[in-house]
C-alpha cells in the first residue's frame, strides 16, 4: 500500500509551477543595448557571430491583451559573440501595424489567433484585414536580415542597429501582399546550382484547393527560381523539408469554416477544426522543376498534426522524414485564456520517423521519442541528408504533456539521449546547433538557447557544449530583464558593428 502511495505521489508531482511558467508571457516594452557582464563559466573563444531571435514581445497594447501569443508584435533579440565577450540589443519590428496601434494606445486589427477589436462582433463583422505582426523567425540570408511572419512579405531590417528598414520584395519577385514563409530551408550543397548553397522557402494559399509556391534564393538573396503547384484541399502548413530533389509538405487533417471569421464572431485560426477520422497527406514536390518529372505526389499516413521537421533524406528510392507529431491540434476557443492552458489535458508532441516509398506509395511511420518534445535543431551542414545527433526542447518528465524545461540530445545511431534541465523554475525556448570553426564531425559545437528563470524574473542565454550535455552549462548569461517566450532563430557568422 505505501508503495502505491509514493508511486501515485510521483505521478502527480509536476516539474513546474504554473505561476512561474506563466511569468514568462509579460510583455517587454523596453529596447535594451549593453554588454552582457553578468555571466556564469566562460564564452568559448572561439564562438563569434551573432544570434538573431524573434518572437512576440508585446503580449498586450498598453494594458488590453492580445488573445493569443502567435498575435503579439515581434521583437528581434540579438546576441552578438566576439572574442569571449556577448553584447544584447532588442528592438520591436516597426510594422504599419505596430506603429498605428502604439500611436493609438489601442488594439486596431483583428488577430489571427483570436484577438479581437472592442465593440463585439459589429466591430469585427466583414473586417479582414490583418496586421502583419513579423513575430515568428528572423534570418541573416544574402546580406538581409529579414523578421519573418508566414501569412505576408518580410520585413528587411538593418543588422547593426535593427532599425526597421521596410518591406522586403527581392527586386519586385515578391508581389504585395504576396507570403513569404517563416519556415526556409537551408541547402548548403544545392545541385541545381552545382553545389553552392541557396534558401528554399514556400508559401501557401488556401482554399478549396491550395497553391504551394516554392522559392530558391542564391547567396546574394536573389530569387532564382520561383514555382508553383496546386493540391486539393485546405491546407494549413507551417514548416517543411527539403532533400537534394525533393520539397515535402505535411497537409494535416483539418477543415476551415470561414463564416465565423466573415461575422466577427471568430477569428481565422479559431475557425479551423482537427478532423481525426481523416488521413494527413505528404506532399511530395520535385525541385528539379525544369523537367518532365514535375507531378507531384501525394501519399497518405494515419491521422496527426504537425508544426515542425526536423529533417528529411534520401536513401534509393525512399524518403525518410523526421517531425514532431501530435495526436491533434489543440485548438484555440474563442473565451480561453492561453496563460491557464491545461497541458495534461492535451497530448504531447513526439519524435516520429516516416518512411516513404515513391514506387509503391507507402508510408511507414516509427516512433522514435516518447517524450514531449519541440524546437528540433540539428547541424546546418546535414540539412537534407543522413544526419546522426539532433538537439530538442524537452518536459523534465518522462512522461505527459508539459512545458519545455530541458534540452535533450538523441543519438539516432546508438539510440543514446542526453538530457540537460532547468526545472522547476526554468523554462526552455528553442535551442540552436552552431558548429564548431573548422570542425568537421557532426555534434563538434554548440547549443544555444534562452531560458526564462521565474526565480528572478529574468532570462538567460545558455551554450552548451553539443557533444557533452554531462558538462551541463559551459556559460550562462544573464540579461538584464526578460524576454517573453519566443518563436525562431538563427544564428550566422558575422559580428555587425555595434552602433
């Protein structure tokens, strides 16, 4: 009976407070600029360059709160590395949004989340316009440093002072209006262009059926190639995968009832309903465009949603794609408060690894991590191809739904995982793998993230050393305030002149 008790004691033991968790979701009104001075263990000498993060820092407009994060304003954080030192600076992406609603003190626009304007249904009844919120990834590509949001064209900002530079069409490429998606793709060995590296990007337009416009970019941001296909169906796709010939879509099991958005009641992404009785269909896209062998092809697996990849390759005439897969989407109702979500009432994200034979159109899908999961990262230079060691955002416990606390490693060859805490008052954002200079073995590197520390209301940048989670943190770094949960990053080799 005792042993009963304990083991019931220990299930329903959490790693984490909510209040702490839910500190992490004020807004940050303040752009900061200063040396990073308060730091645990040592920066490796050999990390230079800078790390570029984007997520929504405004979470209310002055005191009237936004219904869903994935609406807030987006604020770039970067973390410059040079020579053992870090410097931060963090400033909000200067939209026509953003601008209009600070001058007026009030929310303006309809959120895509749930965000509504005062005044009820009446207010918001025929009103689609959007404000593009720039909040969810920010790349250094071309000599542009680009804040991106999935449902319009980019923002181009200035590196060195992340002043807002304006809208970004690559030389007239891009149409107004027209999406530039916050999920691109980095192939650092692209065959069409004899093995120099390029950007693969896509966006979509829903409806009935859904047009899939895919863009490759060169190394000096031009868009060199630009093409489209249609599929049947709503289509409600955040992230991708490449291969050398392939681009590879998710098209998760949902449906879209516009009425609600057309009356005010609802907003667009409260109109969109999980359909569990119906298959997720894979999109397969060959990039070799220019071709005869341009059909695309759809295969069909068991019904689950999925935000992100993690990776994809070839081997003969299979694909294997790996990507966090939930049983559903948790979807979001129109009177819910994000900051009370319950998590063990939904279910977790899991490490899946679907197999595709084009020949015989078939899926096979294994699981491969049991944990809850998120923020896949793995060594830029594997994108595309077999890759060994990949890098996740993790719950301290085994098992169950509950916020990222921890960092895990998994060896995909031996079947060996590394896991690196910061429960019960820390809470994990997305890591990043930079490679070591010069190194040529796959987890030679670093781990960055944020963690936000509940305990003095601050976050930290952590490195970790790639290969040994055991060290546990080589430095930590703690800023001066904190920076409210975010979405994407990157990180790049250049150190921008601090101005």
């Amino acid at each position: 009976m005792q042993n009963l008790e304990i083991e019931k004691k220990v299930t329903l033991e959490k790693s984490y407070a909510r209040e702490d968790w839910q500190g992490g979701y004020q807004s940050l009104t303040q752009e900061y600029d200063y040396w990073i001075d308060d730091v645990e263990g040592q920066i490796p000498s050999e990390l230079q360059g800078t790390l570029f993060r984007n997520g929504p820092g405004l979470l209310d407009i002055n005191g009237e709160r936004i219904h869903h994060p994935f609406d807030g304003d987006g604020m770039i954080s970067r973390i410059s590395f040079i020579n053992g030192r870090a410097h931060f600076r963090n400033r909000f992406v200067h939209t026509e949004g953003y601008l209009a609603e600070q001058k007026a003190g009030k929310i303006l626009y309809r959120g895509v989340f749930g965000t509504q304007k005062a005044g009820g249904w009446l207010a918001n009844l025929f009103d689609f316009q959007i404000k593009n919120i720039a909040n969810t990834n920010v790349i250094y590509w071309g000599g542009k440093l680009l804040a991106l949001w999935e449902a319009a064209e980019p923002h181009r900002l200035d590196p060195h002072t992340l002043e807002t530079l304006g809208k970004e069409y690559f030389n007239g490429v891009l149409s107004t209006g027209e999406a530039f998606g916050a999920h691109p793709r980095f192939d650092l060995s692209c065959a069409q262009d004899g093995g120099v590296p390029c950007l693969v990007n896509f966006s979509i337009q829903p409806g009935l059926s859904t047009k899939i416009t895919i863009f490759e970019l060169n190394l000096a941001g031009e868009i060199i190639r630009k093409y489209a296909r249609s599929v049947p169906g709503f289509c409600f796709i955040h992230d991708f995968v490449i291969t050398p010939n392939y681009c590879i879509f998710f098209q998760n099991p949902v449906i879209f009832n516009p009425i609600p958005l057309a009356l005010g009641i609802r907003a667009a992404g409260e109109c969109i309903k999980f359909q569990p009785n119906q298959p997720t269909r894979i999109i397969v896209i060959p990039r070799n465009w220019q071709t005869k062998q341009t059909g695309v092809k759809i295969l069909e697996t068991q019904s689950g949603f999925v935000f992100h990849h993690i990776n994809a390759f070839e081997v003969e005439k299979e694909i294997v794609i790996d990507s966090i897969c939930y049983e559903s989407l948790p979807e979001v109702e129109p009177e819910s408060d994000f900051r009370q979500v319950d998590f063990e009432a939904q279910s977790p994200g899991q490490l899946w690894r679907f197999t595709l034979n084009l020949q015989d159109e078939t899926v096979k899908k294994e699981l491969i991590e049991n944990r809850c999961c998120e923020f896949p990262t793995i060594n830029p230079a594997n994108a595309g191809q077999s890759y060994r060691y990949l890098y996740m955002g993790a719950t301290d416990q085994e098992t169950g739904n509950a916020p990222l606390q921890a960092l895990l490693k998994i060896d995909l060859e031996s079947g060996e995982r590394q896991l690196w805490s910061v429960a019960p008052r820390g809470f994990m954002g997305e890591p990043i793998f930079v490679p070591r200079p010069g190194s040529t073995k796959e987890d030679d590197g670093w781990v960055l993230a944020l963690v936000y520390d509940a305990a003095d209301h601050r976050s930290d940048v952590v490195i970790l050393d790639a290969n040994d989670f055991g060290k546990g943190a080589i430095a930590r770094l703690h800023l001066q305030h904190h920076i409210p949960y975010g979405l994407h990053g990157s990180f790049t080799s250049e150190v921008f002149k601090l101005v």
